[in-house]
C-alpha cells in the first residue's frame, strides 16, 4: 500500500569521521554521530524510504551521496502527513537544535540546511510517527 504522503526524517549514524564527495556540493567531512535529514514525498512516501534505504541507485540526491557511503545508515523513520510548506519548517526546527550542513538538501528551497548533526532525535517523537518499513 501506498497510501502515505507528507514529511520524513531520516535519522542517519555514521559510525566513523569520514569525507564524502557530495556531488555538486564537493567533498564535505561528516564526524562521526547522529544526523537528521528532513524531505517530503507528496506521493508514496513509503516508495521514497525504501529508496533512501536501498543501497543499489543513481545518485540523485544530496542524500544518496552519504547513504551511499559504507559508514552511513538509517536508524530511524520519522513522518508526518503534512504537505511540502512544512518540510522546510521542520528543518527550521531541527536547525535551532542540532548543527547545519550547510547547502545540503536545500537545493530547491531557501533553507540554510535539511541535513543537521544531532545528539538526539527524541524531540522529533512529539509531533512525528515512526514509520516502520520493510526492507
Ligand atoms: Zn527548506
């Protein structure tokens, strides 16, 4: 089923300092922590994660760039049924708290960032679901 549409944040480890080339935003340094990326699917959002989750891909986006890398991994699903306005507010929320990678994901927006370094994503639990997906 494909019914769910709206807001995500993936929550990513990387288990290891590591330099990633990021397409067009060039080599940037990832230290080793907890990260959170914030997108939309206004359609098929479980297609979208399932896509974020797999390993074999284009790299298209920003996000296919770290989660290509071997010391990347998703650790959590975050949704909200919401439509697109509310992808960059949440980002702008996640900015007060957590350490912007800066140009990342925004490409299409005016967002200083929508990936952000975190030390928890607990705070997301008060207004997003965990979205549970099989791989
Ligand atoms: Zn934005």
């Amino acid at each position: 089923m494909n019914t769910l549409k709206g807001v995500y944040v993936l929550i990513i480890q990387v288990d290891n300092d590591t330099g990633v080339n990021v397409g067009a935003l060039g080599k940037l340094t990832f230290e080793k922590g907890l990260y959170a990326y914030v997108g939309s699917a206004q359609a098929n959002l479980e297609q979208r994660i399932k896509r974020h989750l797999g390993k074999e891909k284009r790299l298209f986006w920003h996000i296919d760039y770290l989660l290509n890398n071997s010391v990347a991994r998703i650790v959590k699903v975050l949704y909200k049924q919401a439509n697109r306005t509310e992808e960059c507010k949440i980002a702008k929320v996640i900015g007060e708290i957590g350490e912007s990678v800066d140009g990342f994901g925004c490409s299409d927006c005016s967002c200083k960032s929508h990936l952000f370094r975190i030390g928890d994503y607990r705070f997301l639990q008060g207004f997003m679901r965990v979205l549970h997906v099989e791989t």
